[in-house]
C-alpha cells in the first residue's frame, strides 16, 4: 500500500524503460481514484526515461484516512500501457518522511514497443514491478488538449449538464476554481469553455 497526505506535496518518482518507441513523444500520467473523486496528474519525462509526477497537498480534494488505487498511464505514441498500480491510504504527514527512488532493469525485447516501470516503496518495503501486456488504441492526443473533456466529467458526476448550468454557478464555480489550481493549463478561457460545453450532454 502507498501512503499519501493531506498537508504536504510529494514528489512521485519512478524509471521508465521504452523500445520501440521515441521517449520525447511518451506521456506520463498519475491517476488517483477514490470513491468521491478521481484526480490525474501528469509527470515529465526526461530523456533518460526518469518520471516525476508532482502531487500537490491533498487536504482540499480528499479526506483523512481516505484510501483507493494508483495507478500509472504512459502513452507512448499509439501505444497506450498502465504498467504500474497500488492501493493507497491518505494520512497527515506530521513528521514522518517518505522517500521514493527508483532503479532501472532490462527490458525484454519485442519487435513492438514495450515498457517497464519499477517503483521502490517506502525503505524496506520490496520494489513492486509490473509489466503490462500492450494495448493498441488510437492516436492519444496530448493530455493538454482534454482539460475541456476532464472538466465536462466532473460536472456530469456533480450533477451539471447543459440544461442546468446556469442554475448550477456554485458547484461549476468550485470544480472550475479546484481543477485550476491544480493544473497549469495553457488554454484561452473562452476556447476552455467551449471544449467544456462541446463534451457536456
């Protein structure tokens, strides 16, 4: 189990080896999934196939003692792998300190690309590796380009659609207001809105 918190940000680590595939086109992303809310957090790849993935506090999204699955995506051009997932549980940090690190193994060779990630848990807990078996799909776009996608989900689960939006201003307002502070997205507000609109029923 991976341990998260309330009061601190932390710092997501792990090595990613690709074949078969350009790491500068590769995507990495966190996703957090609980029963109340789903969060994702997109990482930097270097070209050393070193990921981090920077979670911020969570005491404004989720709960003490909150607990659910992690699991990491990478797309890497059409390919599209979530090689690693754990469960977690959230706590308030207090003074404890966490440390992830990573390491990297041999891949196992294929003519189509392949990954492997291995994550190191907290000191002395065992490295967990998983490799997941490749799933074809089609061309991802840039996770840049589904904020308007994302946002229309999280108004749909709090009960907005295109019928009751304007009644809804506080609930849009809040989502909106948490979803921006939490990403650093590079959209105009008016072409956001109108992916918003676009992918709301």
């Amino acid at each position: 189990m991976y341990t998260l918190y309330t009061d601190k940000p932390e710092l997501f680590k792990c090595n990613i080896d690709l074949e078969g595939a350009s790491i500068s086109d590769t995507k990495a992303r966190l996703v957090i999934e609980s029963k109340d809310i789903n969060l994702l957090f997109e990482g930097e790849i270097s070209s050393d196939g070193s990921c981090a993935i920077k979670i911020p506090k969570l005491k404004d999204y989720l709960k003490e003692n909150k607990d659910g699955i992690m699991k990491l995506e990478v797309i890497a051009e059409d390919t599209f792998f979530s090689p690693w997932e754990d469960t977690f549980n959230l706590k308030a940090s207090k003074k404890v300190t966490v440390e992830v690190t990573s390491s990297r193994e041999e891949l196992i060779k294929e003519s189509r690309p392949t990954i492997s990630v291995e994550v190191a848990k907290k000191p002395k807990t065992p490295a967990k590796k998983l490799v997941e078996n490749k799933k074809e799909i089609k061309k991802a776009k840039p996770l840049t380009e589904k904020h308007g996608v994302v946002i229309a989900k999280l108004f749909e689960r709090k009960g907005v659609n295109l019928k009751n939006i304007n009644k809804k201003s506080e609930v849009v307002n809040k989502i909106l207001e948490t979803y921006l502070r939490t990403y650093d997205i590079k959209v105009k507000p008016d072409q956001l809105l109108n992916e918003i609109l676009l992918n709301l029923k």
